[in-house]
C-alpha cells in the first residue's frame, strides 16, 4: 500500500516549496513520487493542516545526560556549569537507562531522523542498537592536558570505542572534547585511530570567553576551574591566537569537521577553518547556549561566509527539551533576518550532509527515505509560531 500525504505547503528543501503538494510514500517511508494535489483524485489522499518537512537531523546531544533535566542551574557560564555536571552526573544505572530511552523515543516522535551523538560511556549504546533514529556517536576524548594522562585516558575511550557496533543505522568517530582539554599528543592519538577519510569529526569550539582567553594570553577563569579540579596548566602554552587555530593545527584536515557552538567564533575565524579544512559544518545549539551562557552566535558572520550551518539540541542538562522544532524557533525569534527555508535547510540536509547520511535523508527526494514530518500550528504566511508543534507521520 502507498500513501498519498498532502498538506498547506510541502517543503522538500533540496527544491523549493509546493502549495498543496502531495508526496507519495510506500511502507518503509520510501519517497516514490511528488506532486501536486490536482494530480491525484481527492479519495486517495491524506490531507493535513500544516506544511510537510523531511525529518530533522539533531547534529549535537549527549544522550548519556538525559538523566539530568532540570538538576543543573540556568545563566552560570560554561566553568560553573562543567562543574555542577561533573558533580550531578552519578545517579541509578536502571534511572539512567529509562532516561535514555525515553529521550529517543521523544527525538523520534517529534520528527528526528538522525543524531550525532557524544558519548564518554556506552550507557546508550543498546537503546541506540534498537533504535529507529540513525545515531552517529562521537566518542570523547579529554585528558585535560595532563602529562602522563594522555595514553591512559586515551584506552579508556578506545574501550567505549570498540564496545559500539556500527551498521548501516549506526556510525562511530573518536573525537576530541574541545581546545582546552585536549593535549596536543591526544589529538595525535585521536588522528591515528580515525582513518577512515569518510568519517566526521565533532569538537565543542569556542563557547566561552575564557576559552579564548587562555589561547591568547593564558590568562582567565580557567586557571580557577583547573586549580579546582586539582589540575596543572604547566604543560601548556598560549599561542597567541584564537581557540580555534590550536584546533586547526592539531586535527587532521581529511575529515568532515563538524564545530559545536561556536558562540564566540569571528569571521576570521570561520575563514582560518575554511581554509585549513575540507569540509567544516557548525552546529548551533542556541537554546543550550541561552540556557549556560545566555547569548548566541554571530549568525550573520556565518551566512556572510557561506558556512554550512546544523542544529543541535546538546543535552537535557542544558535544554529544556530535545527538539529541533524548539532550537528553530529560537533562531526565528532572535534572528529576524534568517527565514523559514534557510533554518529548515539547517536542520535537515545540511545535518544530514555533515552526519554522511545525505543520500538517504535530509530532503524529500525520490528514492530517499527521509522521514515524513508534518508541523502543526503554523503562521498564516506558513512561519513557525510559539505552539507550533511537529510530529513523525511516514
Ligand atoms: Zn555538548
């Protein structure tokens, strides 16, 4: 049996939208033909209110966390907030677990299709094996730029590593955490285990101030945050330069890189990774960032620069809810100059592009599965409105 699904608009992303479009699925949500709805006889079809999308690509989430929704304080800064996490992150293995899988069940209900996902555990490993979301799990690395850690905190990932199958729905990388914990060795480490040119790498860039700080001068509040964790800065060295170049100069350039936040990223620095890079996407996770830092990235600077830009949610300890929908309209709200189409386009086939899955999902295309999303609740010229809501129907 085939569907015929029509609604107010259909937005296929790779081509622009159809008013009373009509997409024609079988079973397995195979997109077989789209049309408009003057093609077909009114009988057959499935009419909805609303606009049709392809499903949503979460490009950032710890899914691990999940356990943790509402234990961490709004508005700390991204020090504190690493703290309170460290310090909250135990909690019963049968509690975790049920978090886990009800957080997937959430992300695939309200119409996402594929996570990137960072894990430091295997706790979601198995909720992830049996899960109808792709997941691309990014397994991370940090040894805080500890001489005589590297080699040891490195096996310890490695084993989480090599706990995780992949198949056809399920990918792995190793990554690094973000510039300021993780050595120069480390990342050596981390470039030696990910041969494979097809994979993409995640990294957590510029999401603070200090972070920048200390890159530059070597000076800030993470010399507070190291000392408290009983930790030495002895072995590193500002470079002078912005966070991100010590990232460009130590990650392999092969990889699709994918950058997390980005909050404090410059035009200058979106050019440097342009330019060292092959293939550089960043992910936004604006409600993540309003929820730690309260403020969010220079959009425009992206957009100017022709950056690939996704959408992540982060995790459930610094969002209110995992949804694609949510971080979108939060992007409309702030941003008024970016539209509809464009901040779709970012939540679907970019995702998808930088996640390697773009040949299957991410737009409503012929022979792609991409997943059905039906958005209720939209603005009569067909934008997003406080309760809008999306969910999956093919
Ligand atoms: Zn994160």
């Amino acid at each position: 049996m085939f569907r015929k699904i029509s609604a107010d608009y259909i937005y296929p992303v790779s081509t622009t939208k159809i008013e009373k479009g009509v997409v024609v699925v079988d079973n397995n949500g195979k997109v077989l033909e789209i049309g408009q709805r003057n093609q077909y006889n009114a009988s057959e079809l499935e009419i909805f209110e609303g606009v049709i999308v392809p499903g949503m690509v979460n490009t950032h989430c710890h899914l691990e966390l999940s356990h943790m929704k509402g234990k961490i304080p709004t508005g700390t800064g991204l020090l504190t907030f690493i703290g309170n996490v460290v310090k909250e992150r135990n909690a019963d293995e049968s509690w975790i677990q049920h978090c886990i899988e009800e957080a997937d069940q959430y992300m695939l209900d309200s119409g996402i299709v594929a996570v990137g996902d960072i894990s430091n555990k295997s706790d979601t490993f198995l909720t992830k094996e049996n899960s109808k979301i792709r997941y691309y799990t990014f397994i991370e690395n940090f040894d805080f730029m500890q001489e005589g850690r590297t080699h040891s905190d490195f096996e310890m990932y490695k084993k989480v590593y090599d706990l995780l199958q992949e198949s056809a729905h399920l990918k792995k990388s190793m990554v690094p955490h973000a510039s300021y914990s993780v050595s120069k060795e480390l990342f050596a480490l981390i470039n030696g285990l990910n041969q494979n040119p097809n994979l993409t790498i995640s990294i957590h860039n510029q999401e603070t101030p200090p972070e920048n700080e200390l890159f530059i001068s070597g000076e800030g509040q993470f010399n507070d945050f190291y000392e408290r964790f009983n930790l030495s800065l002895n072995n590193f060295k500002p470079t002078g330069k912005s966070a991100i170049h010590y990232v460009l100069e130590n990650l392999s350039p092969h990889h699709k890189t994918l950058f997390v936040h980005n909050t404090l990223t410059t035009r200058e620095d979106i050019e440097a990774a342009h330019n060292e890079l092959q293939q550089v996407y960043w992910a936004t996770c604006p409600n993540a960032n309003l929820y730690i830092e309260n403020r969010l990235p220079d959009y425009r600077a992206f957009i100017d620069k022709d950056a690939k830009m996704t959408i992540g949610t982060d995790s459930l300890t610094s969002n209110w809810q995992l949804s694609i929908l949510e971080e979108m309209k939060t992007i409309l709200k702030y941003q008024s100059y970016i539209d509809f189409e464009q901040v779709l386009k970012w939540a679907t086939l970019n995702g998808a592009e930088a996640l390697g899955w773009d040949s299957e999902i991410g737009s409503i295309e012929v022979n792609k599965t991409p997943g059905i999303v039906l958005i209720e609740n939209v603005g009569t010229d067909k934008t997003l409105l406080p309760n809008s809501t999306s969910r999956r129907i093919a």
